[in-house]
C-alpha cells in the first residue's frame, strides 16, 4: 500500500543521505590526514636541516649554545605529534574519545542559543557548563571596556563604519 512506498522512500531517502555524509566524513578526515603529512614533510625537513646543523657545528668544535637544546626536543615531540596523525593511530584515538563524550559529556555540546536547533537539547544538558562566563568576561577584566560576568554589553559601532544602515 501508500504506507509501504512512503516507508520505502524513506528508507532509500536516509541511505542516500547517510552515504553522502559517510563520503563527506572520510574526504574531510583524508584531507586532515593528507594536512598532516604534509606539515610532517615540510617541518620534518626543516628540522632535519637544523639538527644537522647543530650537530655538525658541534663535531666541528664550535661552541653551541645550550638553549638550541630546547628546540630539538620540542621540535621532536612535534614531530612525534604530526607523524601519529600522519601515520599513526592518532586519528582512531580521537575517534575514540569523541565517542566517549558523545555518550558521557553531553553537556559540552548544546550549541548557543539562537541556534535554530537549540531546542534539540534537555535543560539538564544545557545547565552542565551554565555557570561558566564568556572569554570576554575571564581577561583581561582590568580594562574598563572588559564585560562583567552575565553583563550584555551592547556593541557600539562609530557612525562611520556604519555606512547609514543604522540610521
């Protein structure tokens, strides 16, 4: 009957859409991947050129300042970084932690409130975070222009950025 060709369409209307966010899901995850191994080549190659540097200068008896130490270990644990994205399982393990907020911190996800699906989430979701303030209430609340916590401040624009749409 109409029921089941209504039903039907759905169904084949939810397996289209869920296909295509699936192919939008891993283009954008390659991209991020693709990023990451570039990023890996570029700075991998830059660092190996520092590192030899140091290091040659330091077999040629020049006198090589402690400090450059600081930068060839922060730069290896950068590396590090970038090639677990890269190559690694890094992605997976976000994944992974993804889905456990998902599941157990949905308070961090209600959205702001003129969000046309604001709606979508319980009160007990959005009261988690209910009490922390905006950045601009945090620092740097020293400067007279700083906002007061829960203080709508409205936003003056000098007339002549306005360009007559306000007037």
């Amino acid at each position: 009957g109409v029921g089941g060709y209504a039903k039907l369409a759905k169904d084949n209307v939810l397996d289209t859409v869920s296909e295509r966010m699936k192919l939008q899901r891993e283009i954008q995850m390659s991209i991020n991947i693709a990023r990451a191994r570039d990023s890996l080549q570029w700075y991998g190659g830059l660092y190996a050129v520092f590192v030899t540097g140091v290091t040659t200068a330091k077999l040629a008896g020049k006198a090589v300042p402690p400090i450059v130490l600081a930068p060839i270990a922060m730069g290896g644990f950068m590396l590090s970084n970038m090639a677990d994205m890269a190559y690694g399982t890094k992605l997976q393990r976000i994944v992974k932690e993804a889905e456990h907020m998902i599941e157990h911190e949905r308070g961090r996800f209600p959205p702001p409130k003129q969000a046309f699906f604001a709606n979508k989430y319980s009160e007990e979701e959005k009261a988690v975070y209910a009490d922390v303030g905006a950045v601009s209430t945090y620092w740097p609340g020293f400067l007279p222009w700083a906002r007061k916590a829960n203080e709508d401040i409205p936003v003056i624009v000098p007339a002549n950025e306005t360009d007559g749409k306000n007037e």
